[in-house]
C-alpha cells in the first residue's frame, strides 16, 4: 500500500482558536503554524518523493520478527475486551490510544498522532483567513500554553500574551484534558464568546479575559516608513505569498534616504521553510542559512540566494518567545554572520524537522521526526532558542499602556548610529 507523503514539516508547536476547529499557518485550529520544508526531502543518498514511500505491511500482519515483541500488547487487547467493566469499547479509540503511547514512547515531544478529525485542523492552508480568536498554543504539559496571540486577533486585543497558560474555559478547569477538546472548547462562531482563565508569569493571581470570536485576516507581511527614514517590516507567518510581498514592500520602502530597516518576527511562529529561505535570501547573499542533519549523520545544506533586495542596509531584527521555526532560521542566520542585530527575548527554541506521512483509509497521521537543524555556524536552537543581541523583556504595564520598549530600542540603535 502506498502512503500519501505530505510536505515535509518543520513544526512550531502552534496552533490557531477557529470555529472550524482548526487553527491556520504552522497550524490552523483556530491554529495551523508549522513549517513545511519542500515536497521532497533526502533519503538514502538520494531525493524521496511522496510516491517513493511504500509500506509492506498487510493490515493485521504482525511481521514474524516481532511478533514475540508483540505479545503482550495482544494479550492486554484481548483481556481489556473480555474483561472491562463497561462494555462495549470502542475499538478505534483503543488503537488510536496505542499509537500515541507508542510515538510517544520515542520521548520525542514533536513525534505524534492525529486523528483524521484532528488531521482536518491541520489540513488549512496559510491564507491568513481565520474565525476565532487567533492564539498559537503549544500542547505540550498539562495545560495549553500560548506561543503568541496573531497580529490583529481577538486574543490579541484581550491582552493575551506569548507564555500565558490556559488552566480554565468558561471557568471550568482544563487540567489533563486532551488539548483539542480544550481547543474544542475555545472554538466557536463569530461573534459568540468565550471566557478564557490564564495563568501569567510574574502575576500571583490568574486573569479571566473575555474573547469575542470573529472572522479576520492576517497579512503576511505589513510594512511602513518610521521617523527619520527608517523602514519597518513585520512578517507575521511565513506563507506561500510572503516573498513576493515582501519583495514588493521592500521595492517600495527602501530608497536612497533610508537609513535603516527593523525586520519585525516577533509572534511569528513560523510557516514554510522555503520562504523563510526566501526571506532570509533578501538579507544575506549566497550563504549557508541552515542545514539538517538525519539519523544516519547525512547532512543537507540550504543557502540563500543571490538576488536580496537588503543585504547591504543596516539591520535590526526584532524577535521574542514567541517567534519559532522559520523565524529562528531567519534570526539565527543574521546572528551568526552578525549581518544585524537582535533586539528583544531568546526565541521559543524549535530545531527539529517532522514530516507528516497519511496512514491507509482516512485513519489519520503520523508526525515523524526525521532530522534536527542547526543554524550556519554549527549552533543548534532547539529547546534553547536564539538569544538576542539586546535583550529587553517588556513589562505588563507596557502592554497596558501599549509601550513597545523593544522597538524603541530598535529605533535608538539607528538614532545613535546617525
């Protein structure tokens, strides 16, 4: 039987509040933020595509090498049907529970399952177009944790922060509650509402936030001319469309006058790795941007191109905790060849590559994590992130009182340079 390969997937945990029950880019539950890497990725030497990948299993065929390994998890099948106190079971969600436990037992936190229902909330595209409330969460522990609220969102105008954790939905607690049905309980109709409890860091008592969910769009990348000439560009997620606006607004921003360009991936977590190639071929040229590193000690490199339309201006790139994957590639590229520099927090630490493999009749997913990568000098991110030049750790009164510390930063290193 042949398996249908998706993109290859560089994942950062993410995931959007939608009344769908999907989030989009990265990931679309009302979240959809991976990173795909390109259709086709390197195996055995040479270059594997989705139609290359044949299981030579038969469903039910234990193969004879393990089938002793196996005994057990048989006998504990067929003692749980005959034995368990409410009966009938339902079969399916056994099997689906074994698998988890299996990818699981791996210890790899970004090896999973998806159910096909929970397959459908990945299955967004990164149109930008999303109903909810617009929040990247991170699934992993006991509750929810918010990676970063999307520009423009509901839970961005509610005051939801990178790192606040989920503990309670409509004032129900949400501790040890499998995070799609806590995301199932987020999700909902424009313009219904949701009461959300977060846990924030430095806070002693939780805050409840009411959130009315309804449709926006996220741009790809938003640009604008500050004071003294200096240019800004935010990206927001890395899409399909991101280059080409970027290149557009870049064509527009950067004249004769500008001093200066602040590249803004704060809230980014991430996208497809080829346009954060892309993006970060606009600001370094013709150099090694990252590279992987497989089980079996292949490596494989990727450089940026010839044709950047910023690889001369001065730079300052802006990052916090909740820029992940395809934003770490970008910063940890201009860190190492010190092509700018970096203002803000120690990015969220994402350096591993998955790739999302579609199991027979419609029974789900596989999230496989099949190499790490490492930034151009050799540095790997994962778990530890990319640390800025400047660090500055914004106040919760200056998200109150709407106070950027980490751009005004940005903006005096032009100021003191000029």
């Amino acid at each position: 039987m042949r398996e249908r390969l998706s993109r290859n997937i560089l994942i950062s945990i993410a995931l959007f509040f939608v009344s769908t029950g999907i989030f989009t880019g990265g990931f679309v539950t009302g979240a959809y933020y991976y990173d795909v890497l390109p259709s086709t990725f390197p195996l055995a030497g040479r270059v594997i595509t989705a139609d290359d990948i044949e299981i030579n299993q038969e469903a039910g065929a234990t193969p004879k090498d393990l089938q002793q390994d196996f005994k057990p998890f048989w006998e504990s099948f067929e003692l749980l049907q005959e034995n368990f106190v409410d009966q009938p079971l339902d079969t399916t969600k056994l099997v689906q529970g074994a698998i988890r436990g299996m990818l699981k037992a791996t210890g790899d936190k970004n090896t999973s399952y998806m159910t096909p229902i929970e397959q459908d909330m990945m299955s967004e595209n990164m149109s930008g177009e999303i109903e909810g409330i617009g929040a990247e969460v991170d699934t992993n522990g006991e509750y929810l944790r918010v990676i970063a609220p999307l520009p423009g969102s509901p839970a961005e105008e509610a005051g939801m922060l990178p790192g606040d954790i989920i503990i309670a939905v409509d004032g129900k607690d949400v501790s040890d509650i499998d995070p799609f049905e806590v995301i199932g309980q987020i999700r909902g109709p424009a313009g219904t509402i949701v009461s959300i409890t977060l846990k924030r860091e430095g806070l002693l008592e939780s805050l409840v936030v009411e959130i009315t969910r309804y449709n926006f769009v996220v741009a790809s990348v938003e640009s604008e001319k500050l004071a003294n000439q200096i240019a800004y560009v935010k990206i927001n997620r890395f899409g399909d469309r991101t280059e080409k606006e970027l290149r557009r607004q870049l064509r527009t921003l950067l004249s004769d006058d500008t001093v200066g360009l602040i590249l803004d991936l704060r809230n980014n977590p991430g996208g497809f790795l080829d346009a954060g190639i892309a993006v970060t071929s606009q600001f370094i040229n013709n150099q090694v941007v990252m590279m992987e590193t497989f089980g079996d000690g292949r490596e494989r490199e990727y450089r940026s191109r010839r044709d950047g339309l910023a690889t001369d201006i001065p730079l300052v790139v802006l990052i916090n905790r909740g820029s992940a994957s395809a934003s770490e590639i970008v910063a940890s590229a201009v860190k190492d060849y010190k092509r700018g520099t970096l203002v803000g927090e120690t990015t969220y630490g994402k350096g591993t590559v998955q790739t999302w493999i579609n199991l027979t009749d419609n029974r789900g997913s596989v999230r496989i994590t099949f190499a790490r990568w490492v930034g151009p000098l050799g540095n790997s991110i994962d778990g530890q992130g990319v640390e800025p030049d400047i660090e500055i750790q914004p106040s919760y009164e200056d998200y109150q009182s709407n106070i950027d510390p980490q751009l005004d930063a940005a903006l005096a290193l032009f100021l003191e340079n000029n």
